[in-house]
C-alpha cells in the first residue's frame, strides 16, 4: 500500500529513532504482503512478545512486592492481553503504517490480533536496534498506568474467577451458570444466562456470546451481593473481604 505513513511518523509516535530504520519497516509487514514468511513481522512479533512479557514482570515483582504469583499473574495477564496490545497499536497509529496483501481490505478495519502482533513487533524491533532498556521505556510508559488501574481495580476484567473465588472464601458454594433463552442464527447466536449460588439466582444477562453472557451475568451476581462497586461512571472495583463480611 503506497499511502502509509512515513516510518519516521512511527519514530515520533513511540518516542525511539532507530539506527537501523529496516528493522521499523520489517515490524510492519503482514505475511500477506511478505514475499517470503522470513521477511514478514512474525519473528518480530515472536520476540516482542517475550520481551514484553519479561519486562512487564520484573515491574510488577518489584513494584508489588507482598503480592503473590496468583495476584501477579492475574495483573500481568490483562496488562499483556491481545486487547490492551491491540488498544495500544490504535493509540500510536501503527496500522497507519502497516503494509497489507490486497486480500486483507484497508487499514480502518483490522482485525484485534493482527493490531496485538503489530505492537509487539515494534518493541522486538526496538530491542534488536538499541537493547532492552530502550524496550523497556516505551513498554513502561506506555502499560505502567494500566498496570496499576489492573491492580486497583482487582478483577482484570474476569468476573467470573472473582465470583467464583468470593463465594468459596465466604463458604457460599459455586456458581452455576443457566443459560435461559438463546436467539438468532449459528453464526450470530445470543445467549440469556443467569447466575445460581445456593438457593439465590441473580439477574440475567444478553451476550454475544455464552462467555460474554457468563461474564455479565458474574458481574451482576457480584454487585447484588455487595462484592463489588460499581461507581457512577461504571467504573467497577473489587472490595476487601473485610468490607463485604456481616
């Protein structure tokens, strides 16, 4: 595609000027493009994605030293998740930049796992040009304040592990998932599932999936129990068990 954005944009745009500019441009190739799969991003991406990972765990080891692998684990899987590396891509433009095989459509349009693969081949880039600490900068400033947001916030957008968890802390047994009603097509379908614990059921919830609907139908089960708040702004927050207790 001749009407991508100068690689020099991209410079600006993640704060690094590259010594080898090749590296950039590499980073930005689709397989559907590539003449060969070698000279596509997908090594690129391979090894950004392990770097991204490395750095994103020496943070948080550091940065919550009394927490435990669970905790951590939890965190760094949504702070590294394709959605916020996919989130990140749109924030600097890079699909501005990519080059696409004519099969693929335009840049407006793209698929979340192809905008992931993006970011993490540029910080593979990046490490290969100039090192890890270069990496690191951009890694950090660009996921430090998810990271906390991820940490304050406690659920990591998986309202089901945190219900799962809360009612077995409180001796309330598990929850069952029940799907009520479904509607349209195979290949669209909606679901209606509600929630069960014990002898209570929670408000049911559409989704465009059974795991959007379970998530949903998690959350509500969670604010109708008082584990969670939800402030005005639908910002939703975690509270301590001894918040909830009595």
């Amino acid at each position: 595609m001749d009407d991508a954005v100068p690689l020099e944009v991209i410079e600006q745009r993640i704060d690094y000027r590259f010594q080898d500019q090749r590296l950039l441009a590499q980073a930005l190739v689709h397989a559907s493009v590539a003449a060969v799969r070698t000279a596509s991003n997908e090594r690129l991406e391979f090894l950004g994605d392990a770097i991204l990972g490395a750095v994103v765990c020496d943070r948080l080891y550091r940065r919550f030293p009394n927490e435990l692998e669970g905790e951590l684990t939890k965190i760094k899987s949504n702070a590294v998740s394709r959605r916020v590396c996919a989130e990140i891509a749109i924030e600097l433009g890079l699909a501005d930049a990519v080059q696409l095989g004519k099969g693929m459509g335009d840049r407006t349009n793209l698929p979340q796992s192809l905008l992931a693969a993006l970011f993490e081949s540029v910080i593979g880039a990046v490490y290969l040009d100039g090192g890890i600490e270069p990496a690191r900068a951009i890694i950090l400033r660009l996921l430090d304040a998810r990271i906390e947001e991820s940490a304050r916030l406690g659920h990591q957008q998986n309202f089901k592990s945190v219900l799962q968890q809360s009612l077995q802390r409180r001796d309330l047994g598990s929850p069952v998932y029940i799907v009520l009603d479904e509607k349209g097509p195979d290949h669209a379908k909606c679901f209606e599932i509600c929630v069960e614990a014990g002898t209570r059921r929670f408000p049911a919830c559409w989704g465009m999936s059974k795991k959007s609907a379970e998530q949903q139908a998690a959350l509500e089960a969670l604010v109708e129990l008082g584990f969670v708040e939800r402030s005005e702004s639908g910002e939703i927050r975690v509270l301590p068990e001894d918040a909830t207790a009595g």
